[in-house]
C-alpha cells in the first residue's frame, strides 16, 4: 500500500476517535433530554438549558482538540500493523558509512521494510468508552430512553418533535395562532391549538394559523405538502387548509420550527338505525324505527325493490326526519304504497339514514308482500299492469307501447276522450323511445287515476291538496310549532270547503264513501277544526291530538268518497230506513216494558212490534245486509206476546228485556257497518289501520262531538249512544244525557 495514502486514513482515523471523545458529553446531555421528552418533561425553558450545556461541553471537548504528529501518525499505523522496531522511522533513516558494500545492504534492509508494509493498516477507529464511562453511564441512558419510548407509544414523535421548542424570549418575536374549526355538521365550536400538541380531528376539519412579527414568508408544511402562506399585513401571514388524513404540521425551518401540531383524523362515524318489522295495512306501509347518530340525520329513505327483478328500479319513499333531538329518533311512518308500480309482489324493503356528515347506513332488508292495486275500473287497471311491467323491465319500453297502443285502440271501459288522446299519446312516445321509462310510469298513473276517478279526477285531488293543508297546520300548531290563528284557520276551511263542494258536485247527487255512509257537512268540520284549534291554545295537546286524529279519519273517508252505483243506493237506502225503524221499534219495545210494569200492556202491541221487525228484517235481506240476532229478537218478542196472553208479566218483562237488547245489538252493528268498522279488508280510508294501531275496539266513540260522525244522522246510532253507554256509564254528566237524549229524537228542538 502506498505509505503516503496509509498515513492520510491514519489521519483520518485520528480525528475520528478525537471528535467522538469531544462530542460525547454533548451527545450524552442532548440524550438524557430525550429521555426525558418522552417520559413528558420537556419545555422550552429545559431545552434552552440543554442546548446551553450541550454548547458547553462540546466547546470544551473541540477546544482540546490538536493536530497529530507526524510521529504519531507512524505510531498509530505500526501498533495497528503489528510491526516493531519502528520499521516506519527507519525508511527515513540515511547508512552512516558510504561505500558499494555499505549502499546494498542498506537497499536490501529498505525493501525488507517496504515488504513488511504491505498489510500495514490504521485500525479501527477506537474511543475506549470503557476507560471514559467507568460507571457505564451509557447503558443507563439508553435503557432510559427505550422505556420512554415504549411508555410515549404513538405520541414519541411528536413529544420528540415538540421537545426543541425554545422560550420566547422577553423581545417580540414572531407568534404563532392556530385554530381548528370542526364541520359545520357537527355543531361544536373552534378549538385553539397549543404547540407540540397532538389532537384528534374528524375529517373536513378547517385549518387555520396566523403567523405575526415576520417579515418574510413563513414555511409551512402539512404532511409532506407544503402550504403557501398569504399575506393578512406587514409582517403577518395566513394559511388555510383542509384536514382529510392524519399528519403533522410544522411552522418555521425543520432546525428551529416556530411550532409544530399533530393530528390524528378519523372519518364521521354512521348513523345507528333499526326497523321494527313492517306492516301493511289498508295500501299503508307502517314503519316504526329508531335512529341515533352524532350529528343528526339529513335524510331517512325506505327503498322497495320488487323480488326476482334485477333490472327494475328500485322505489323510493322519503320519510319525516323532524323531532325535538336530531341525534336520537324515533319515529312511526306510513307512507302510501297504494300508487306502488310493484303493487301486488313481494318486494324488499331497507331503510337508508344519511346523517349531516353525508354518511349513510342501511337495515337488514326486509321481504313484504304490497297489496295489489285500489282500482276498480278494468282500463285502469290495465294501465296499472302496463306500468308494472315497464318498472319491472325499464328497457321493453317498445313492448310496453305496444301494450298502450292496443288500449288505447279498444278500451276495456268507457274513458274520456282525453284520458284516450293521452294513452295514445304516450304509446307513441315509447315506442320512439323519447321518452325515460320513470316518466312513463308517472304518467300512466296519472292516466290510472283519471281513468278511475272520471269526472272527479281534479276536484279530489284539489281536495286531498286543502285537507293536507290543514291537517299539517293543525299538526304543528299542536307539536309546539307555528300558532294557528283565527284568520289562517279561516282561510284554511274555506279552501277545504271549496274543493269539498266541488268534489260532492262530480261524484253526482248520490256518492258514498268507502263504507257507504253519507258524507259530512261542512259546518261540522268547521267546528271540529275550530275546537281543535282551541284546545291547542289552551295547553290542552292531549285532548287536541285525539279530535285531530278523529278529523284526519273523516277527511279521509270523504276524499275517499266515489259514485254510488245501484247495489249501493239501494243498500244504503235499506239500512237508512232500518235505522229508523229500529229506532221506532226500541221506542215502542221501551214504551211496552213501561206499561207491564204498571200492568197495562197488550199483547196486540207486541205483535205489532213484531211484525215491524219481521219486514224490517226482509228489506235489509232484500238488499243484502244481514243485521246479527234480528232472529233471537224476533223470537224474544213472541215469548213476550204469549206472556203477556197469559198474563204472566215477570215472564213478559225479561222477554222484552230481550228484545231490547237485541234491537240494540242490531243498531249497533248497523252503525259499525255504516262506518266501515267490520270491513277487515278496508277501503282506501285509513280508518283500519288507525284502530289497528291504536288498538281500537270498533266501538263508536262517546267523547265525540255532536254531527261529526259519517253516521251522526243514523238514528240507530244515537240508540246504540243513548241506550248502550247511557247504562254502562250511569254517572255521566248531564250534557252527555242530553246529548243522547237528542241522538235517540233527532227530530226534537
């Protein structure tokens, strides 16, 4: 090896070893302050005082530092080499003696030596810790800081990072403001930051820092990015961004940053959301869930996608997300599926919560079977079944125009010459395809209705729009929200009375509802709103849900009001007159058992009264209505006759106690069927799913107001009031006598 390169990495070596031993009690200080970061007993004021000794010590080492000798050099590379006798100091040696013989030994002894270098070394380099450390210090120091690093965890970084933070000093200097500004979604306010300090963030979080007293431009750095501060004023700067993943900022140079932030984001968690199991009940889907979620829901959606269809569409039903705490709901919905494109199949539902964060969630789905569609005429329904079967296949499109075409062409019933202009309309507008297979589906239902309705297709919608109307103002005004004044009610009956008058003048002089019963006045659904209207400005909300729910049950059956045909007038004609002779009958039954109690009955009049109910019971046979026990009536009044003929009054007066009864039973099934309330399978009106909810009886109600119900006009129902409560409830006020008293004589002042 060249002697001259060997010497330069002995150099080399030297100053290694004396610059390690001049940095180690620096080293040592700035360790031990680590140490101490990651068990959290770090400051600024600390740091300035580990820096200061660190300077210190590493001054005093360098200051001892010195340029090694040449001989020293040799040394060092002889004792690495093995070789002894200083071999190196003698290639600089001269012969003492001149002469040929002299000359060649001496060339003989420099290339001995020269051959000796050739694995000459300058070892390792060596600080001899053992000799400097004798307490073993350093294994102390380094046990330290790997349990200060398993006790920090996750947070040694930035304890190490914010640990070299220096005071500031009393100059002004530059200051350093940071604020984190949570989505709106979530409510809470800003927090301000304290440098060195690591905080958790949801993402979407705003963040925001000022830096004052600098002259230029700061460094900011977020993550890996680096972010361009703007310019506030002379001397001040701002930098805005958008948290999204987990990252440290840094404010200033890496060597002496102005401030450093860890933060740890997280996204925005779902909504938590459960369904009870649905029901459907009279074309309305009830749906009872509960949902909680940090920071509210935005939406709550129900979606239907019919069984074994891949390709169709899937139905979308918003529900109420309203409530007094958004973050915890519950709730009760019950959307109307009778306008169902999947009306008829089995189809599943999963409810959708999407919270404020725009984060959504869904139920388990759940398999239902949609009742088939509320139509009764044939052309309607065909348009239904047209409308299916696009929803179910969107692109058959042609196929489906095809379908409404030869509708059009040849109706199965007799339609308008609109309702036909717009079917073949519509059939041209899918077979050239310019038209979505969504559209088509809303416009054949419109067609669907029309068809159905006839004449009355406008004015029931304009009525159901003003019964909405009202039903949500009184709603509100009965949840605490908007006041219902005097003015505001007024104008909301007037529009109701309107398109009320329009609708009865389509259907004809004879319409009926659902159930058959005559529609309501208009002035009894004034009062009744009227008296709601007054209950919830007295404080009185329980008393004022019960007639709103009652109200909301009337506006549906008269919106749910169609043309009589024959069968109906003349059922409705036979259970009018069988209300009044009932009436009669129980007047006359009563009248007998008065007269044997005081000895003076006939048996003539029984037979009478028997014979009323004999004919009674054949008209409303006549006309298809069979009243239960008219029979055991019948019966009880020939026991009563033949007492009587014998003269046997106990006898006679528990017949005629039976034959009250019966006539009783008799108008109270008559009312219930006047009302629709035996009807398991129900009409449009969702007077069925209300008592199935609420668990009513079916029983007519007590508490209500005079006039307000369908069958308020039906004499056998004021009968069944007067007689059946009137012996249940003795106590009752004498209002309430007096409203039965005028139920049982309508014809009384």
């Amino acid at each position: 090896m060249n002697l001259s390169r060997l010497r330069r990495r002995a150099v080399w070596s030297f100053w290694a070893e004396a610059l390690a031993r001049a940095t180690a009690p620096a080293v040592g200080i700035l360790a031990a302050y680590l140490a101490a970061a990651l068990f959290g007993l770090a400051n600024p004021w600390a740091c300035a005082a580990v820096l200061l000794l660190a300077a210190i010590a590493l001054a005093f080492g360098i200051s001892r530092l010195r340029r090694p000798s040449h001989a020293e050099i040799d040394r060092r590379i002889e004792r690495a080499s093995g070789l002894r006798h200083r071999p190196l100091s003698m290639l600089e040696d001269e012969p003492e003696n001149d002469g040929p013989l002299a000359e060649a030994i001496w060339q003989i002894h420099q290339r001995r030596i020269e051959a000796s270098l050739q694995n000459a070394r300058t070892g390792r380099v060596f600080i001899d810790a053992v000799a400097r450390d004798p307490l073993g210090l350093r294994g102390l120091l380094l046990l330290l800081l790997a349990a200060g690093a398993i006790i920090a965890g996750p947070q040694a970084l930035p304890r190490i990072s914010g640990a070299f933070s220096l005071p500031e000093w009393p100059f002004a200097g530059p200051g350093v403001n940071a604020w984190l500004s949570p989505p709106a979604f979530t409510g809470a306010p800003p927090l301000v930051l304290q440098a060195g300090q690591a905080y958790p963030v949801l993402a979407g979080s705003s963040l925001t820092v000022v830096v004052d007293g600098l002259r230029h431009r700061p460094t900011v750095v977020l993550g890996s990015k680096s972010l361009t501060a703007g310019a506030l004023a002379q001397d001040s700067f701002r930098v805005d961004a958008v948290l999204t993943a987990s990252a440290s900022l840094r404010i200033g140079s890496w060597w002496d940053p102005l401030a450093r932030f860890r933060f740890n984001v997280s996204p925005p968690d779902a909504p938590d959301i459960t369904l009870a199991r649905p029901v459907v009940v009279n074309r309305q889907l009830i749906l009872k869930w509960h949902a909680t979620d940090h920071y509210g829901l935005e939406t709550l959606t129900a979606a239907l996608v019919p069984t074994g269809h891949p390709d169709a569409a899937p139905e979308i039903l918003p529900l109420p997300v309203a409530g007094a705490d958004p973050r915890n709901l519950s709730g009760v919905a019950k959307p109307d599926i009778s306008d169902s494109p999947f009306a008829g199949l089995p189809v599943t539902l999963q409810l959708t919560a999407r919270n404020l964060a725009g984060v959504a969630r869904s139920t388990d789905p759940v398999t239902i079977a949609l009742p088939p569609p509320g139509l009764r005429d044939k052309t309607a329904l065909a348009l239904a079944a047209i409308r299916q079967k696009l929803a179910l296949a969107p692109g058959q499109k042609p196929a489906s125009g095809d379908a409404l075409n030869r509708l059009a062409q040849q109706p199965l019933s007799k339609v308008s010459a609109s309702a036909d202009v717009q079917m073949a309309a519509l059939a041209a507008a899918l077979k050239a395809g310019e038209i979505s297979a969504a559209q088509a589906g809303s416009l054949l239902n419109t067609l669907a209705h029309e068809v159905e309705a006839g004449p009355d297709y406008q004015p029931a919608k304009a009525l159901a729009a003003a019964a909405q109307a009202l039903e949500q103002a009184l709603q509100q005004a009965a949840n605490g929200g908007q006041p219902l004044d005097a003015k505001r009610l007024q104008n909301l009956l007037a529009a109701m009375q309107s398109a009320l008058a329009q609708h009865l003048q389509a259907l004809g002089p004879k319409a009926s509802s659902p159930s058959g019963s005559p529609p309501m006045n208009a002035s009894d659904l004034n009062r009744m709103a009227e008296q709601i209207a007054q209950d919830e400005a007295a404080g009185n909300t329980a008393k004022a849900q019960a007639e709103l729910h009652q109200l909301e049950q009337i506006l549906s059956a008269l919106q749910s009001a169609r043309p009589m045909t024959a069968a109906d007038a003349a059922r409705a004609a036979a259970a009018s007159q069988a209300s009044q002779d009932l009436a009669k009958m129980t007047q006359g039954e009563s009248a007998l058992l008065n007269q044997t109690n005081q000895g003076a009955a006939s048996p003539g009049t029984q037979a009478a009264l028997r014979s009323q109910l004999e004919s009674t019971r054949q008209n409303l046979g006549k006309a298809g209505i069979n009243l239960p026990g008219l029979g055991d009536t019948s019966a009880a009044m020939k026991n009563a006759q033949d007492a009587l003929t014998r003269q046997d009054g106990t006898t006679a007066l528990d017949a005629e106690n039976s034959a009250i009864q019966g006539l009783q039973k008799a108008a109270a099934a008559l009312v219930a069927a006047s009302q629709g309330l035996s009807f398991g399978a129900g009409g449009q009106g969702g007077s069925a799913a209300d008592s199935l909810e609420n668990g009513s009886s079916g029983a007519p109600d007590e508490n209500a107001m005079p006039g307000l119900l369908p069958s308020s006009g039906n004499a056998a129902g004021a009968i069944e009031q007067q007689i059946i409560k009137n012996d249940s409830n003795p106590g009752a006020p004498a209002a309430t006598h007096q409203y039965y008293h005028r139920l049982l004589n309508p014809d009384a002042p």
